[in-house]
C-alpha cells in the first residue's frame, strides 16, 4: 500500500477507539514520518449513536457496512468486542481487500486459524490482543524466529496480578481486595471472565499459535482461577521463598505442547515473578536466544491503541509478514497434550480435624499415588479443633495428583476441598 | 525477495557467526517455515584461513572479496567486526545491490546515517547490535511506533552488570570481582571497553537513533565508568533503598535529547534496577504505552546469532522497514542537549580528614552553588584520621555540580578526588 494517505474505518470507538483515535491526530506528524504516509480515519461505526462522544474530527455512523462498504477506506480496524459479530465484521473487511486490524482476543481464541486462512495476502494486525502495549507478538514472530520456543510464562492478566500482589503486601483476603480492585475500575463488577483464567486462555492460545503454529480451543486448556487463594497461601510463598502469580504457561515437551493457566509459586529469583501490580510480563525462553522477557501495560485505552497504531504503521510500511508467523507449514504439526499428562510439582493446603494420624493417612494416599512429599507445615486453623495443612510435592503428573485430592477430600478427617497450586521453576 | 532459497555471504566465523552456521543448520525447518524460504550459507570469508574449524558444510575463503562479488548471493552477513573495514564491506555489499544485516554496534554508532542513505531500499539488519537476543531494535522500531518516546534506561553491559551485582552479593570490592569475571570470561583481559562505558554508548547512539532519529557521535555523549565504585557506594545504596546500575540513558525534554552514560542509583522499586548477573534489560517510556521493558541475554554467541537470524528472516519476508525506523523525516529535528545541562540528583563521595568543620566547609560549597542536600551521611574512614562523607542532593545540572567538585577538591581538607554518581527516578 504505496499511498500518501491511508484511511482507517473504524468499528468501536469505546476507551480502545477513542484512544486511537486520540493518538492518531495528537502525533500525526511522528506517526507520518514513521509510516512514510499521512494516516487518517475516514469513519466509524458505533451500534448507538446517542452515545457518541464529541470531538472528533470524522463523521459517526451506527451502520457498520458504511464502514466496511467505503471504497477509500484501506484498513479496517475492529475495536468493538464480541465473537462471531467481530469475526463476521473481520470477513466482510477481508473480501473487499481491506487489511484487518483488531484488539479482539475472545474472536481470536476461537477464530484465528480460519482467519488467517480467509486473509490470504491481505495483512491482518493483532498486536493489542495480547498484553496491551507491550509488543509481544512481534517479539515472538519476528524477533524470535529463530528459535524453537521451549517455554512462554505469561502474566497477562493485570486484574489478577493486582490482586495478588495486594494481598502479598497488605494481608488482607482475596474477597476485600477483590472489592478494593473494582471500586478501583481494575475489576469488572461480575469479575468471573478475568479471575478464574478464561481471559488468559484467550491470549495463551494467541501466543502458542504464534509460538507453535498449534490450533487448541479455549476448552482444552487446563484452567484454574485466582478464587481460592487465601492469605496461608501467600504464608507459604514467603516461608519458602516463592512469589505467587497467575500464569498463562505454554511448553513444549518432544511433539507435545502444554498449554495451562493457573496459580503458579515461583521462585524469587525467577525475573517474571518480581512484576507486580497491574502490570503484566511474558518471558519467553527460545533454544538459541534463551530467557527473554517483555514488561508492560496489559491494559489501558492508550496503552492497547499504542499496539493497534504499531499495526497500522505496519501495514503502511508494506510488510506482509504472515499472520501467525509462519509462512509455510512446518513439516509436522505439533499436538496438544491432554492436559491430566502434565506434570508439575504442586502445593496442597487442606483443613483437616485436629487429632491423631491425619498426616499419616494424608501421606499414605500420596504414597500409593507415587507422589513424594517435598515440604511439609502444619498449624492450628482458625477453626477450634482443626489444622491447616500445607504441603508441596515433587514432581508428578496432573492425573495422579487428582486422584489423591479426590481420596484425600473424600476423608473423613478433611473438612473442606482441598486447595492445589502448581510450583514452577522456569 | 521472493525466492525458493535466500543465499547468505558470511563474513566472519567466530563466535557469532560458527552460532548462524549452526542454528542455520539445526533449526533449517523451523526456519524456512518462518521464512517461506529456505536459507543456505552459500560462502564464508574469514581473515586467517588457518584458523578455519571444522565440521562446515560451505566453503571458507579467505579472500571477502569472493563472498562480496558472487552473484548467487542475496544476503551480506558482516560479523567480522572493526570500525572502517566492517563499513567498507557494506558498501561494497550495498553496491552489488544485496541486503546487508551486522552485529558490529561501533561501526554503526559512526556509520549509521551513512549506511541508511546508500542503502536506498535495500535492506539492512542490525537487531544484533544492541543488547544480543532481546528484540529491542524491532520493539522500538516496530512496536512502539505510535510513541514519542519519553525515555529509554538500558542496562546493555553484561559486564558491568555482573560486576555491580557481584559487588552488592558478596561484598567485595571492584579489583577482586573484575579478575574474577576475567577468569569466567565475562571480562576481556583489558576490560576498559566495557567497564569505561565506551560500549555502552555505541548502543545507546544507535537506540537513540531510532527512538528520536538523532545523529549525535560517541564522543558527545556523558559517560563515566564503574572503575571508581567502592563498597561505600553499596552500602549506601542499600541504606536509602537504592539499586546501583551501568546505565545508558536517552531523554527527550522539549526539543532537546540528553544521552549520557554512567552508574546510576534506581529507586528498588524501579523493574530495571532489578535485573541482576550479566543479563541486559532496556526500559522504554513511550508518551501513549507508558513504561515497556525488554530482558534477556545481551551477549553470547547463539543469543547473539538469533538476532542475526531474525533479521535475516525479516528480509526473506520482503519487508522494508526504515532502517532507523523513519520512512521520512519528522518536521523537525531534535537536537542534543549539551551535556553540562543535563539535570539530575546526585550521590558524592567524598574523602576528608577528621576535624572539625569539616561538613561545614563543603556543604557552604553546595549552597553557593545552589545545590541542596537530601541525605548525608560520615563515617570514619579505614584510613587513620580520615572520614568519608556520602552525600545526596536534590536535582540540580551537570554544570553545577562539577564546578562544586571541583571547589570540594580544592579544599586542604579534601583527600582524593570526591566520586559522583547520578541518581535517577525513571
């Protein structure tokens, strides 16, 4: 796209398009200079009118396909949520030869094979779908092309990590931070979509696509929320030198890929668990490069149109870089592992009654699951006549641990489900 | 470059290049699956044939002349080093109309300008010049494209940083840590390149570059080593909270950029400060994205070469990026800030004998200069009838503060010269 000006049709114009839009006029010049093209909106949909904000210098419709039906219009860019709405939008882009830019993660999640397969040579940019400003996929498709990724530990999801990090630095339980956090707007007031994981599924599956050229659905991530989380848990990361954070963790073992998110111990010294706050970080470990690691906002209206604008200016430079990365197939396609296959060392706090023989009977049912116990404390619960106890283990697989959770709940002496955490060493 | 294979001429098979030769090799699938197109060393050319090892499936010659001038060959790859010599081979590689990519950070901090105009639209690589494997030229260039950036605090020596975290672990002193980091190979046997900060600065110019398309030399930029830095220096740092850094720091106030060079006290909050051993990390505050971080090896043969290989790659993919990142130039061009201007908070040193108004005399000094103290704290020295005094003051310009060091120095009481380090917030 040779052109002295290139004209964007905007679908959406909430926090994300206003921010571009924002952006696009305040550093026109720069953004020129970068792109080597002057970049204009031409027009933008929004589903009510009577919403629209003041202040912009384009004309507003409600009528998307005046958007994606103008002739002038280069690039649309979807900035509108949903799933199959977003992915109809994206199709409609495509088959009138408009490049496609989008900040959409949950379309992605479910759709970004079958788009990159309708695109064909058209550019498709996806960079605010994952991490906000931070620019990982371009880190991961381009500036690590060279390397078999062995590992992706992701922190991407800046409502969890402030939660966390809250209750490491102020004591107080996952409920009242919970609250604190969306009085603070960094929660949804129904909070589900971001603490139990499912958004850091959306964007693990982004970047295990990029990483591994692997197609998994959303459903077939081992999945586990930051809910259960309580104060012991933050107890033991400090006792025994862990930070807590929930990750979005893709490996590759042989053929197999992993692909998980949940409540992961890391050790101190590992660079990813010292980000805190809402802040969110992917290291990235390549088999020639190493560990490398991006840091950044994961949110935010300026910080994610920052990622979107970096598409635009991309397309503009005439890049055709393939969507996913990958220009041709790679001679055999990885697979996922099922997930009760992997294998991790966990932590396991279980309340239990206060009297004689519960270790043992504890300990016995992870013996016979072959589950060797690493560390072991036990104190008096809050409750007259419990204990708390907090254990961690070697390694073992996801199956094994399961079974022996279920024989343990299923005690008489366990008063409570018992709660799991996997420990990581990256 | 759309083509079944892409031929690359090496120049140079040391360290770095035997990595490309044989991540080449190894990764060959992966790699043309990234690429869309096979990628093949065609021919080598090193100085002293002698030398050549073993175990290369492409011939080596020892005339460069037949790697420039062979037809077949679409890719210069110059990793051979030196300032002119390693230019006059882009040139020439240039001339034949063939893409040129290179590690060689100095020829760049004097050629970089030079080489963006005879390229034209030729490409050209240098993701391996600053900071090894991280990404950090494609992430400025590519990802933070909508940005005017703010700042950019790097952490690229290796070893100065393994030095400065070495010192803060073990407590001990410069002299012993630097043979060690000899012995290990960390540090070259005549070390003044990197631990004088003349490394750093070759980065920071071509950083700088992309993020304010400045064209300033090596010897216009601040910088001060860590060969004064003494276990006094630490133990202030930890007693107000503070991490001790190499940094290589570029800011843009108004319309002027500051680049400066030197051991820099970070907040221990601050994620840069918390990059510890010899691993690289580059901080970058854009005006929309806030503060992004990159980390990772910054040195290393096979880091080293995924750099190289991702550029590489990124031609195969006939992209044409800017090679600073600017298509044309912005509407005005920024200047360097005389570096007696610069502003900052600073930590002093400062050795003195043991009597009486002693404090009084050298912080009259201060006053006159209209400097103010934030933190101050004597000590009695190992030296009979000595103390040293170790100050912090408020912000005030480079100027000022060394025409009171000089004024300190002069005094009967002074007994050395007092060493000053800089003290930042990012």
């Amino acid at each position: 796209m040779k052109k002295k000006q290139l004209n964007i049709g905007l679908v959406g114009l909430g926090v994300v398009g206003s921010s571009v839009a924002k952006i696009l006029k305040n550093n026109q010049n720069l953004i020129a200079a970068r792109a080597g093209c002057n970049i204009v909106i031409k027009k933008a949909a929004i589903k009510n009118i009577a919403k629209a904000r003041e202040g912009f210098d384009f004309p507003i419709t409600n009528n998307v396909k005046e958007v994606l039906e103008d002739k002038d219009i280069d690039i649309i860019v979807e900035l509108a949520g949903g799933v199959e709405e977003a992915f109809n939008i994206a199709q409609q882009a495509l088959k009138k030869s408009k490049a496609f830019v989008t900040a959409n993660k949950a379309m992605l999640a479910y759709h970004r094979y079958e788009l990159e397969q309708i695109a064909g040579n058209l550019p498709i940019g996806f960079e605010a779908s994952v991490a906000g400003g931070i620019p990982i996929i371009k880190a991961l498709r381009d500036g690590l092309g060279a390397n078999h990724i062995l590992s992706i530990y992701g922190i991407i999801n800046g409502t969890c990590n402030y939660i966390l990090t809250k209750m490491k630095n102020e004591g107080v339980e996952y409920q009242e931070v919970l609250k604190e956090a969306q009085k603070l707007g960094y929660a949804e007031n129904d909070p589900s979509f971001d603490v139990e994981g499912f958004d850091c599924v959306h964007k693990l599956l982004i970047l295990a696509s990029i990483a591994y050229g692997i197609n998994a659905k959303p459903e077939e991530v081992l999945t586990q929320g930051i809910t259960e989380i309580t104060q012991e848990d933050i107890t033991f990361a400090k006792e025994f030198g862990y930070h807590l954070k929930l990750l979005g963790i893709a490996k590759k073992n042989g053929e197999e890929v992993e692909l998980r998110v949940h409540p992961t111990f890391l050790p101190q010294d590992a660079m990813i668990g010292k980000v805190d706050g809402v802040m969110n970080a992917i290291s990235v470990v390549g088999d020639n490069v190493g560990e490398t690691l991006y840091y950044g906002a994961g949110a935010g209206g300026d910080a994610t149109a920052s990622a979107v604008i970096s598409d635009i200016i991309e397309i503009a430079r005439t890049k055709s870089s393939p969507m996913l990365g990958f220009k041709n197939s790679i001679d055999k396609d990885l697979h996922l592992k099922p997930f009760l296959q992997i294998s991790s060392a966990y932590y396991l706090r279980i309340l239990v009654l206060d009297k004689p023989g519960v270790l043992a009977q504890i300990a016995t049912i992870l013996g016979e699951e072959g589950i060797s116990i690493n560390t072991c404390l036990q104190s008096p619960s809050k409750l007259k006549n419990h204990s708390t106890l907090l254990l961690s283990t070697h390694t073992c697989t996801e199956s094994k641990i399961r079974n022996a959770l279920e024989k343990i709940h299923n005690l008489e002496v366990t008063q409570d489900k018992p709660v799991m955490i996997r420990i990581e060493k990256p």
